[in-house]
C-alpha cells in the first residue's frame, strides 16, 4: 500500500525563519544570515519554499532567479534558476520532502521563464547528487576548492525549456 505524504508544501513565511535557519545549522556547513535568507526570498518568493508536518517546518528549499551563461550553450546568456539551499531534517528524510520541494521550486522558475535550474555539490554529497539524478540534474562541470574546507562543488544543471 502506498503511504499517503503526511507534509504539506508551501511558500516561507517570515514566521518560519527560525526554524528554516535551525534546520540549515542542523544539516549543512554553509550558513547565513537571517538578512540573508530575507533578501533571498523578498527577490523571488515563489523559490522559497517550506515542508510543514505537524504545523512544524522539517524542511526548506531557496533559490535566485539569475542571468548568466548557459551551462549547456556556452555563448548563450540566460535566464536560469540557481538552488542556493535545501535540506530537511534527519528524522524526516527519505520521504520524498526535498524531490518534493526541488520540483515545485522548478515549476515556479518555469512560470519566471528560467531555461535552466542549477546547484552546486558537494563532490562526497553522494546521497544529495543521486536525489539530483533522480530528478533529471546532469553534472555540467567542477569548481575546485569550492567549499571553505578545500573541497570541489559539482555544478548540476537541467533544462527547464
Ligand atoms: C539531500 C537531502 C536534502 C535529501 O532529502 P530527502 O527529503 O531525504 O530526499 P528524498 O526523500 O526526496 O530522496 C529522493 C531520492 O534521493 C536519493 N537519496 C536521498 N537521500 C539519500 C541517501 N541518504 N542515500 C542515498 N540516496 C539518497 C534517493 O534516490 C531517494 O529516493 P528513495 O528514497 O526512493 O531511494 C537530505 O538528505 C539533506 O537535508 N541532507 C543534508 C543537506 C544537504 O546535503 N543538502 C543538499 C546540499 S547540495
């Protein structure tokens, strides 16, 4: 029998930023200001996205609305969507929150008209890269020395259009 999802998705509200920047603390090295994430979502609402369960946020995904170079096209310039942050709780993963959360930020990059999604990862993020496979990311290319403990990103982009 399948399980029925028991998370709802929705757009961030200011409410939630304690606990959206809990969670970032909890999950992820890369850390930012509650200015930060405000500006983030005061440029593009529609990209930043929380998972509730029990009236209590587990998880989270924001993105930019950008223009720069195409990943695929090198001379082409774009409009393109670029996934600063993701992450969901230990107790909550393995559940389809973050594929969830990483389709809907998609959908509203397509109504903005972004041709293309991308992200960096890190190269030993294994489980987050198979998530990004899954969904239909492609490696485009490495940045060395990327993270601030020497490590390279993988850029991983897929086509919107
Ligand atoms: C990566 C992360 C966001 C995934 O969240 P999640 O809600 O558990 O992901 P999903 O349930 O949607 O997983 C979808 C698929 O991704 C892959 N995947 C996710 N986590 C995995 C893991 N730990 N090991 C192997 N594959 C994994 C699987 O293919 C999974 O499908 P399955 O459960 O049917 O096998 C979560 O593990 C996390 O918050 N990690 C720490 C923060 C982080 O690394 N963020 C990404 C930075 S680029």
């Amino acid at each position: 029998m399948e399980m029925t999802p028991t998370f709802t998705i929705r757009g961030f509200e200011q409410n939630d930023l304690d606990g959206v920047m809990e969670i970032n603390r909890t999950c992820l090295p890369e850390n930012y200001s509650a200015s930060f994430f405000l500006d983030v979502h005061a440029k593009f609402p529609e990209g930043f996205l929380v998972a509730v369960n029990d009236n209590t946020v587990v998880g989270y995904i924001m993105c930019r609305l950008e223009r720069g170079f195409s990943e695929t096209s090198k001379f082409r310039f774009v409009k393109k969507g670029h996934m600063i942050s993701v992450a969901v709780l230990p107790e909550h993963r393995r559940k389809g929150i973050a594929s969830e959360l990483v389709k809907q930020a998609g959908r509203s990059l397509v109504e903005k008209e972004a041709e293309e999604y991308y992200l960096e990862v890190r190269v030993s993020n294994k489980s987050a890269q198979d998530l990004y496979d899954r969904l239909g990311f492609k490696q485009a290319r490495t940045i060395s020395f990327y993270y601030h403990n020497g490590e390279d990103a993988i850029v991983m982009n897929k086509s919107l259009m």
